[in-house]
C-alpha cells in the first residue's frame, strides 16, 4: 500500500501500469480513501492552476494535476487563449490518464468540442431551434457556428425570403453577403465520426410560399423598382421572383421589341430590374415590368416626327380596316381605310399594293400605345396649307444654309 501511495505521489508508475487504475480506484475504496482517478476519454470540469508558455495546468481533484501541450495547446484558438486566466473553471477531455511520463493528459478543445457534440445531438432529439450567426459558405451553402463547431447549412435549406435576395454566379456572389448575419437553425444531422453537422433554416423557420407571397404583397407598392431572378417562362410572359414571391412580366412588358416568346431576350436564372406595376392583393397577383424600366427606342424614332408633317412611307400591309406603312427610323403607322381616299373604297387594295412608296401625312401620334395614324387623302388638304408653306419655306432657308456654307 505504502508503495502504491508513494508511485502515485511521484506520477512515475511503471510502463503499461496505468491499466490497472481501476483495480487501484477499487483498493484504495475498500481503504476508504476516496480519489476520483481520471477515465480515458472522459469528459471533467478542472480549475486553471497555471498558464505559462506552450502549456496549461489543470487541476482536476486528484494529487496531480493535469496537463494541455503540444497539439492541443496550438489547437486553442488565440483569442480564447488570451481569454483563459488561472482559476477559471473550463472542460476537459482526458487523453491519457497516465502516459510514458506520468503524466496526466488534457485536451480543452475535445472537450468543447464534446459538449458542443451533445448540445447538437440533444437538439436534434428534441428538435429545438437555436439562434446563430453565418460565419462563411463554400459552393453549397452556408456555415453556421455551434459552439466551436461549423455547422453547414445546404442551400435546398435557407429559407425562401434569404434564397430570393441571391444573385451572381459565383458561391462569392451568392453567399459573401450574408457572413455576419444572424440566423436560426435547426439540428437536421449530426455524424461524429465524420464531423458532419447539417443544419436547416427552412426547418427552424417554417415559412411556406403562399405565406412569404402574402407577405411580400403586403409591403410592396406599385411603382417600386426592384432586382429578381427569371424562375420560369411561358409564352405569355416570363414569372420573376422578388423577394421570395413570384411575379408576372408579361410578354408585353417584357422587351420595346416586338418578341414571340420571352426566351428570345431571357433566360432561367437571369438577374434582372423589375418594376412593380400592378397588385392585386385578393388573388394575390404582382404585375411586373423589365421594358418600363429601358430606354423606350420609339420615343426616340417618333421624336423627329409631328402631327400634320408630310412624309413618305412605304406599304408594308394591306387589311380589311387599312393599310400599314413604314416611314423612316423603322417606324410603322396605319393608314385607316377612311383615310386612304375621298372615294367610298370596300378594301385597300383598290387604291395600293404592299410595296408602293406613297406621300402621307401625320394625323396622330399616340405616345403611350405606339401608334402612328396616317393618312393619304389628306396629303392635298388645306387644313393644313398654312403648315405646309411654312415647312417649303423653312426647306427652302436651309437649302440656302447649306449651299452659303459649301
């Protein structure tokens, strides 16, 4: 006995004695001397006895103390390094209650990483949430901090008003913003063997589609201008989502172009500027606009042009209600059937043929629906006759500009 108690005071037992702790434990019981001997990779509370360079000692209720060095020393990230202080409590792990040098071995981190290992485990038994904070993101997802472990969230599991705010291509693009935010998790998977920790915010925050819409249309306005990503397209009109809500650009607020189907200017997945130019918030409908938001390349055609001008265009179409014509600038107006003679005429065709080159004059120009009215039974009127004269005469000064200049 007296051997024993001297081995245990010097931390020298013989090599491969240290399995026998446990028969000791039980001796020195029935002696009713009580010594609480450390199990391998068992997790215990110590105080902080000292923290000098390269090593910490942990005193954790037997005669000697045990040590953190080497690797789990470098393991201890800086700033909870320089936090620790002599008489704190912390978590221990035991890695060797004796080893070659009689040491008693201690690993910190193992230890918070055991608790954090239960704490993930315990919350995926009882399927609480918790709240965090995004602390990077690769390809994938997001990575989300628990304790001292990384947590990763997959995209399929951000919720829907956080995936409707991504754009780029890039994981930088997509992800880089969110680093620092706050966020609310729930433990889906947990494997530690292969460190593996899933987490979901869609779990944590059961938001379904109809709900996040009702929200979106409760906040938005008409006339809002806001960036979404092409999620579908049809051939009436590309659906758009902003803000977790999907909304309708239809075909002909796609594009000033004239288009057949969206596909011909967007894409799935394409980022785009919309405008918000209709809600109805009953059946719960948002009404969006890409071409509001262009350069209307008509204002700019029409801009040269004014009502009652002569002009020449040429006969693209004949209808049953008139004749369309092409002026310069690729500008298209209709001659209505009214407007092509003084005589009572059942069809177009009895006065032109597509292909014909005629002089017309501007009766109307409508901004806000692109039209253009024509007519050619009033090229001679002389409504217009003070107009016309002044047109000849301001043609006439600037032949005579030109010719003084060359």
């Amino acid at each position: 006995m007296d051997q024993n108690e001297t081995r245990s005071e010097r931390g020298a037992m013989p090599e491969n004695d240290s399995a026998d702790n446990n028969n000791m434990a039980s001796l020195l019981e029935k002696e009713g001397i009580q010594i609480d001997f450390p199990q391998q990779g068992e997790t215990r509370k110590g105080v902080i006895a000292s923290i000098s360079q390269g090593q910490i000692l942990v005193s954790v209720g037997t005669k000697s103390e045990g040590i953190i060095s080497g690797k789990e020393f470098e393991a201890i990230p800086a700033e909870e390094l320089a936090a620790l202080k002599v008489g704190d409590e912390i978590p221990v792990y035991v890695i060797n209650p004796e080893d070659q040098n009689g040491n008693l071995t201690l690993s910190y981190v193992r230890a918070r990483d055991e608790s954090n290992w239960q704490m993930a485990e315990e919350l995926l038994a009882s399927k609480d949430s918790f709240k965090s904070s995004i602390i990077g993101y690769n390809k994938g997802g997001l990575i989300v901090s628990l304790g001292g472990l990384r947590g990763f969230v997959p995209a399929s599991q951000v919720s829907l008003s956080r995936r409707s705010s991504l754009g780029g291509d890039t994981p930088e693009e997509r992800w880089s913003s969110m680093v620092g935010q706050p966020i609310e998790v729930s433990v889906i998977e947990v494997d530690r063997e292969r460190h593996r920790l899933i987490l979901s915010e869609r779990i944590a925050n059961p938001e379904t589609r109809e709900s996040l819409k009702e929200r979106v249309i409760d906040e938005l306005k008409e006339g809002d201008v806001l960036t979404g990503r092409v999620t579908s397209l049809a051939e009436f009109g590309a659906f758009v989502n902003v803000n977790g809500a999907d909304g309708l650009v239809h075909l002909s607020e796609v594009s000033w172009d004239r288009i057949q189907h969206p596909n011909q200017v967007l894409k799935v997945g394409d980022e785009v500027k919309v405008k918000v130019i209709s809600i109805d918030r009953e059946k719960k409908r948002i009404g969006l606009s890409i071409r509001q938001l262009q350069n209307d390349p008509w204002s700019q055609q029409i801009s040269q042009y004014q009502v009652g001008q002569l002009i020449e265009g040429k006969i693209t179409r004949l209808t049953k209600f008139g004749a369309f014509a092409r002026l310069e600038g690729d500008v298209e107006g209709l001659i209505h059937i009214s407007e092509i003679s003084e005589k009572r005429i059942d069809h177009p065709k009895e006065a032109l043929k597509e292909g014909d080159v005629v002089t017309l004059r501007i009766i109307k120009i409508d901004p806000e629906n692109h039209r253009v009215g024509l007519s050619l039974r009033r090229v001679d009127s002389m409504a217009y006759a003070d107009m016309d004269w002044q047109t000849l005469l301001d043609d006439a000064m600037n032949g005579e500009e030109k010719n003084e200049e060359a």
